[in-house]
C-alpha cells in the first residue's frame, strides 16, 4: 500500500478483531483511503462497501475490495500478468508526469517520471474499457509511491533526492484479496444514509485542516489523467482551489456538525469512530455524538501511536533550513465504539487481546474521557 497520513496500519488487527466479535457480516469502511480496513473486513468474510471521495482511493477500492480473487481463473491470472508484462516493456517519455513532476518540481526522478508518463498512457489506450483497468492503476500508483521524494505527503518534496528515487520504478501484481464488496465514491456527508444496513461501520474522518486532495494531487491526476493547471512550488492541480474539492471535515466551524451528521445517518448496529488527541473536538463529544444518534452503549479505546513522519522530522523553510522544534512524538489514537451494551461488550474484549501496536500505557489517561478502556489493561465501564 501506498505510504499515507492517517494510515490504521496499526489498528488493522483490533478493527479485524472487532468485526468478527459482533459478527459482522456486512461491513462499512466509511473515508476508507488505502481500503486498509475494508481489506481486513473483507478478508474475515464480510461483505464490505469502502466509501471515499478521492479518485485515486475508489480506484483502490475497485481493485481490492470490489474485485473477488477467488473469481479469477488461470486464463485471468496471465491475462493481467501479460498486461503488467506489457507495460512494464514500454519504453518512457517526456510527458505530462516529466514535466511537471520531475522537472517544474522534484517529486520523481526524470527515468522515473517518463515510465510514468509511458505506462499511464498505455493504460489508458489499451486497457481502459477492461476488468484489469483500477488494478493497472494500482499497480502503477504503488510502484510511483516506491520511488517517489517526498516525507509521504505531496505538498512538498524533500530538498535532496530521497535514496529510493534512484530506484527504477517496478510494477507489481497487487495482492487481491478473496471475497465480495462494492467500492463507492461520493462524499460521506451525502451518501451515508443511502448506503444499506451494516453490522459494523468504521468512520475514519478527517482531523483537521489537512486536505487528502492536495496532500495526493498526484495521485488525483495519473487516475484522471487530465493534464490539469497546476500552482504553487508543489505544482497542485489548479482545482484545489475551488470549493467543490473542499471537505467539511476540513473546516472546524463545519466539521463538528459533518462528523455527527455521518454517525446519525448511518444504518450500523455497531459504529467505531477514529480520532486522536491532536483533533479539533475531543473525544467525549464524539461518545456524546454516538449516544445522541442512539447507541446505547459507548466505549473509547487507546492506542499509543508515532506521530507523522513530517512531524519527526520538523518543519523546513523553503529554503530547506530547520525552523522551529518538534514538541511532541507520538499522539493518542482514540475507537469510539458504540451500539448495544451487548456487542460493545465483545467488541472491547477482542480488542483487549488483538495483536496492536503501541497500546496506550495505563495510567496516562485524560481526565475528560470517562469511558476510555486500553486494551490489555482491566475493563472499563461502558457509557450509555
């Protein structure tokens, strides 16, 4: 997968864990990114629908979550590995990647950029109107990602050529995953009440004024493939200027009543919430949030967690020269979970002894969250 601010890499067990302890056989991976989560859900059998507004994302969740393994027969299995064949032999070129990317700005080394430029174009022309099409793309996104020169965020690139840059860029065959789902794309806000009923949905929103839309223009474009304007030392698509690509959840006037709105209007008889301590509401307003949309039971869990690798690094002028110091390391991942005293229950359980990394040590607790439980520690009370 691609690298990615706000990746539950970690997490990824104890959400696999909690979906199976309340039997979730339909599942909703809500602002789903890398389709991470979805993936997981799928994996331990649940019909899963990834929902995300990015392009680049429902190209994802074409590829990994809508797509079955299990369908693709021998024939199919060459096919695609022909396909990969096929274009990893194309010779590269100056194009629109090149110029912009590699030669306006530093994201890709310019061998590197005219491959891009070479392969998008071939999968455009020849395998547009095919099954293989998102899982080209992916392939293609991922293996740009390997060799890119950035901190994993595009609105800016480092000053000297990161190591991998070097590297030649190498398509691979994405791992499909077995089993069934559907790949939606759409804003959260609009569709989450049009989406059916769900044993589980995950909410991964947004936490601050962070925009995914510029922090993955590139990726945006190789999927639109539109040769946008473009602005700024980053050469962002000209269209992140207008307000049709701006999120609610990017606003702290908007977001508070967006993320209630979303909680409220999904269909879930379980319903686990994402955030940090970093975030622009605290956690008791999203427990408060769960109980007003009527989930009787609510618990938080803790995770301790590395911050982004922008912020260990600290925060460059454009001149590459350090300014300021990084004030804190690691942050606190916060799981709302809220539905039935029943299946909270469950779910806190298999999440005590799921295999998560960096688990919130006792006794650092906020005094403000009176249900919050760590995993591995005694259980806490449910709230409700």
């Amino acid at each position: 997968m691609i690298k990615y601010l706000g990746s539950k890499r970690r997490l990824v067990p104890v959400l696999g864990a909690i979906g199976e302890a309340v039997g979730a056989r339909r599942a909703l991976d809500c602002f789903t990114g890398t389709t991470r989560v979805a993936q997981e859900f799928k994996r331990r059998g649940a019909h899963t629908t990834a929902l995300d507004t990015a392009r680049y994302s429902h190209v994802f969740a074409q590829c990994y979550v809508e797509l079955d393994a299990r369908e693709l027969t021998g024939a199919a299995t060459r096919e695609l590995a022909d396909a990969l064949s096929d274009l990893a032999a194309r010779p590269g070129y100056d194009g629109y990647v090149t110029e912009t990317f590699c030669v306006a700005s530093r994201f890709f080394q310019p061998h590197n950029g005219r491959r891009i430029d070479a392969i998008r174009d071939a999968i455009e022309a020849d395998y547009r109107n095919t099954w293989m099409y998102p899982v080209l793309l992916t392939s293609l996104i991922e293996a740009a990602d390997r060799v890119d020169s950035t901190t994993g965020v595009q609105m800016a690139y480092v000053k000297q050529w990161s190591e991998r840059s070097y590297n030649d860029l190498e398509l691979r065959m994405p791992a499909l995953v077995e089993g069934t789902g559907r790949a939606v794309q759409g804003d959260a806000c609009e569709l989450a009440g049009a989406l059916g009923s769900f044993d589980l949905a995950y909410l991964d929103p947004p936490y601050n004024q962070h925009r995914y839309f510029t922090n993955y223009h590139i990726w945006e474009t190789i999927v639109a493939w539109d040769a946008p304007e473009h602005y700024g030392v980053a050469c962002k698509r000209v269209d992140a200027r207008d307000a049709a690509t701006r999120s609610a959840f990017n606003e702290r006037r908007r977001m508070p009543g967006a993320l209630a709105g979303v909680i409220a209007d999904v269909d879930a008889a379980v319903v686990a919430v994402s955030y940090n301590d970093e975030s622009w509401i605290p956690v008791d307003e999203i427990e408060q949030m769960c109980r007003a949309a009527g989930h009787p039971a609510v618990r938080t869990l803790a995770f301790d967690s590395r911050r982004y690798v922008g912020a260990q690094i600290g925060i460059h002028n454009p001149q590459g020269a350090k300014v300021g110091t990084v004030t804190r390391l690691r942050n606190v991942e916060y799981l709302v979970v809220a539905g039935d005293r029943a299946r909270v229950e469950r779910a806190a359980r298999a999440a005590a002894v799921a295999p998560a990394a960096h688990r919130r040590p006792r006794g650092r607790r906020p005094a403000s969250s009176r249900n919050l439980d760590v995993p591995g520690a005694a259980a806490g009370r449910p709230g409700g």
